[in-house]
C-alpha cells in the first residue's frame, strides 16, 4: 500500500492526479501547512527536506515529485511514458524545467525568506513571481504540443504537474487567457476523471 503525504495548495496534487489516473489505492496524510507540520520531527524523519510531496512505499521513502511520477509509471503505468526514446526525452525535458523554473519562481512569491534575509528583498521577489512565471508559461506555450496533451496525444507524467503549475499561476493573478494553448490544457485537464476524483478527496482545493 501506499502513503501519500500531501497538502492540497501544493505540487503534491501533480502525484494525487497520476494515483487517481492509473487508480492506484493510496493513503492520505495531510501534511498541515498552517501547523508547519512539515517541519514536525515526525515528518522530517519520513521527508528531511521539510516538503510535499513525500510517498512511502513497499520498498521506502521517496520524495521530488519527478522521482515519484516515474517509480508510480514503472510500477503500475508504462503507458504514461511515451515509447519513442526522442518523446520520452522531451516528456522530461518538460518536467525537469516545469520543477526547475517554473515550480521556483512560483516559489519566489511566499518564500522569499528561503533566499534573502531582509524583508523588502522578500517584497521585491514577491512583486516579480507573476512576471518571471508569464515568462515561463509563454515558454511552454510555444514549445508544448498540445495535440491535446502537452506531449502529443496521450496523456505523459508532464500534464498533470503542468496543469497544477498552471493553477499556481492562476493564484498570483497571471491571466492564463494570454495562452490559449496552455488555457485549452488546463480546461481539458480540470476535466479529467482523475482531476475531479483527486479533488472530491481533497487532494487540490
Ligand atoms: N522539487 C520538489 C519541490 C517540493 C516543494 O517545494 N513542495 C512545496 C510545496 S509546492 C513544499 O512542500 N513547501 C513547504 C515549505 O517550503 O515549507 C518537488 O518537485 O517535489
């Protein structure tokens, strides 16, 4: 059986829609935000980086939500990884800048402390989020295929973390209309089985 330790604001939900896509039974753990219990010792013994997602599994404690992504395809959905070597690689390319950029300059808005020591830097970096995010997602707009997937056409491990980043944006008021490809997938992905399933649990608000 598997644990998912999650919080519905979060790229947990990116893992909660792949569980519910491949419906692979899981159980929750909320991990509360508003009580720090991310930074519990409890927790930190499961996951010392203090974060969601964190996944227990038969085998042991995994974390980084593209490690969680490709262990829940390998073990229960091959299919969610495209075949051709060459789609695969750019499944992951999207991946790897979706968590490396995208995923960071949403962070920039809240958690300005984790890069600056004084206040008014926090501000700064708060105030350019949206601004450093639109950049991001016009990036994906024109790269991704969107046929209807951002990888061709089925769904890979990159739409639903594309489509939770796509959530956060919403959250700091980046005005998604601006991308009609990206809105399309984002419309498209609110409307999966999984999406609904994943959020009748809680899992994204
Ligand atoms: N690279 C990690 C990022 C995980 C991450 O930063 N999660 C955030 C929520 S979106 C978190 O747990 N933040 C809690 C904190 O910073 O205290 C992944 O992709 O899984």
């Amino acid at each position: 059986m598997l644990t998912l330790h999650y919080n519905p604001l979060t790229i947990s939900a990116a893992t909660a829609i792949i569980l519910e896509e491949l419906e692979v039974p899981y159980t929750p753990i909320l991990v509360d935000f508003r009580e720090n219990a991310q930074q519990s010792p409890a927790y930190l013994a499961l996951n010392p980086k203090g974060r969601v997602p964190t996944l227990q599994t038969p085998q042991g404690v995994l974390t980084e939500t593209g490690a969680i992504l490709e262990y829940l395809a390998a073990q229960h959905g091959p299919h969610l990884i495209p075949a051709a070597p060459f789609q695969a690689a750019r499944m992951r390319e999207t991946m790897y800048y979706l968590a490396s950029t995208v995923h960071v300059n949403y962070a920039h808005a809240m958690r300005g402390p984790r890069w600056a020591d004084l206040e008014s830097s926090w501000a700064d970096m708060t105030a350019k989020a949206p601004h450093t995010i639109a950049a991001s997602l016009a990036y994906l707009e024109g790269h991704l295929d969107y046929a209807p997937f951002a990888i061709a056409n089925s769904l890979t491990l990159a739409d639903p973390w594309l489509f939770v980043l796509t959530e956060f944006a919403t959250r700091l008021q980046v005005d998604i209309a601006q991308f009609p490809k990206l809105s399309a997938h984002h419309l498209m992905m609110n409307d999966r089985y999984a999406v609904r399933n994943a959020r009748v649990k809680g899992m994204i608000p």
